[in-house]
C-alpha cells in the first residue's frame, strides 16, 4: 500500500464517489481504477494523500468485508 502520488497521476484518474453521498460530500471516499491498483482519497481533501491497493488486495478485502457482518457497538 502506498500514499505517495503525483497531482498529474490523480488528474489522469477517474474518480467515483458513492450514490448514498449526499450533496454536500459527507464522510465519504472516492475511488479509481487503474490497470493494476484501486486508489482511495477522502472526498473532502482530494489533493490529500492517496491509498494505493494491489488489484489482488483490493479485491481480497472486498470479499473478506462482503461475507463479515460489522462487529462492535
């Protein structure tokens, strides 16, 4: 995983933001896909750092998160 980006990296990007977030953005993440890795922002600070996942990761914690019902309060 990596945080490290370029601004001409992040504007080559199309980013999606969630059709729950309300108009105002929210608490929200944006995502975007490139050939090999799912970068994730936070929508509220899009020239903030940038999460970059393996594709293989990306989709081992979708599978893993899609199977386990939330634990805690």
């Amino acid at each position: 995983m990596s945080a490290n980006r370029t601004t001409s990296e992040s504007a080559d990007l199309n980013w999606y933001k969630s059709s729950h977030s309300g108009p105002d953005g929210g608490d929200c993440v944006e995502v975007a896909k490139a050939p090999d890795v799912i970068h994730i922002r936070d929508s509220k600070n899009t020239q903030g750092p940038v999460l970059r996942f393996p594709i293989r990761e990306w989709t081992a914690f979708l599978s893993h998160t899609a199977v386990r019902p939330p634990t805690g309060n």
